[in-house]
C-alpha cells in the first residue's frame, strides 16, 4: 500500500505536472506545473482537517460525519481493515489529490491561481468528499453494490465533469484562433506521460 501511494503521489507531482506543464505556452509552465504542486498541499490540509471524515466518517448514505475530525481518534494501532488506518488515510489523500490535479488541465492558462486554489479547497469538502463517501465510504452508491477499484468514479469521473464545468465557465483561451499558441515542449509531456502510464 506504501509503493502505491508513492506512485499516485508520482503520478501528481512530477506526472501530470510535467504532462499539462508541456502543453502550454512558455510564459505559462511554471503556473501550470504549480497547479499540481498546490493541488498537493491545498488537499492535504483539507483532506487531514475535514476531507477524510466527510468521505470515511461514519455518517449516513450521503455524507459522513465529523466523528474524525483533524484525524481525531486515528492512533498508530487504529485499522482499517487489515492496514493501518493512518496509511488508508494517506492513500485516499493522494487520490484526492491527482483528481484535483487531473481538474488543473482543464483551466491550464485560463484561470488566476488564486482562484484555482479557493476552487479546489471548496471542491473538495463539497464534491470529492461526498461522492468518496457514496462509493467507497459506505454510501448509497457503494450500498447498491457499485464497485470503483481503479477509481473510475471517484477520481476519473469526478474530476473530468469538474473539468468539463469549470472549463465551459472560464471559456476559451485569450486569442485562441487567432495567435498560434505552440506548446512548449512535447518531451515534458511525454516524460509526464510516461510517469503516469
């Protein structure tokens, strides 16, 4: 569980990094590839103080509760399942995590990073977190026995519809069409590529 969590953390920073940080314009790398830095650490604050009990708290077929508030109650010998409930924690923070970052691409150029990351904190407590909860956390979905392993759902729906949304909202890049708008270096995307394959 330790390699796998290692290697979605790989597949955010430097994967998707270096994948959407590629495709766009020279004066826009650094913003672009700082998007997944800061999805990593928004999320992880988020995820530790209130994120993880609104996906895995107790609570009901929609939400969970905060009966796990700040992590409140997880010690080193507290399972889950059969692993420590620490590492599931931290697991589940990097899914949270390369879903927002997966969001990123869609608004690459297009949106203020200040923007980006009041964007993403309240989209993770009131669109990752509870639709965690309906499929994996005991929720109505997982309840009527949908199953979710790679995180087609949760990751992969989730943030491509997020994507979707916010890319419709914010519109097209300025001068698309009419400027030539070349990316910066197709190595970048295809080493990011290659770390996310």
């Amino acid at each position: 569980i330790l390699v796998s969590t290692a290697l979605v953390l790989l597949m955010t920073i430097p994967g998707l990094a270096l994948f959407y940080g590629g495709m766009v314009r020279k004066k826009n790398v650094l913003s672009t590839m700082a998007h997944s830095f800061v999805a990593a650490a928004v999320v992880s604050v988020v995820w530790v103080v209130v994120g993880y009990t609104l996906a895995f708290g107790e609570g009901n077929l929609f939400i969970g509760s905060l009966d796990k508030f700040m992590l409140s109650g997880i010690t080193t010998e507290a399972l889950s399942g059969t692993s420590p409930e620490i590492l599931f924690v931290i697991v589940q923070m990097t899914f949270a995590m390369i879903t927002v970052a997966i969001i990123s691409g869609s608004v690459a150029e297009r949106m203020k990073f200040g923007a980006f990351i009041a964007f993403i904190a309240i989209w993770v407590v009131v669109v990752y977190a509870p639709i965690t909860h309906w499929v994996w956390g005991g929720g109505w979905l997982g309840s009527d026995g949908a199953l979710d392993f790679a995180g087609g759902t949760v990751v992969h729906m989730n943030g491509g519809l997020a994507g979707l949304v916010l890319a419709v909202l914010v519109g097209k890049r300025a001068g698309y069409s009419k400027v030539a708008m070349k990316p910066v270096s197709i190595i970048l995307t295809a080493v990011g590529a290659g770390l996310l394959w």
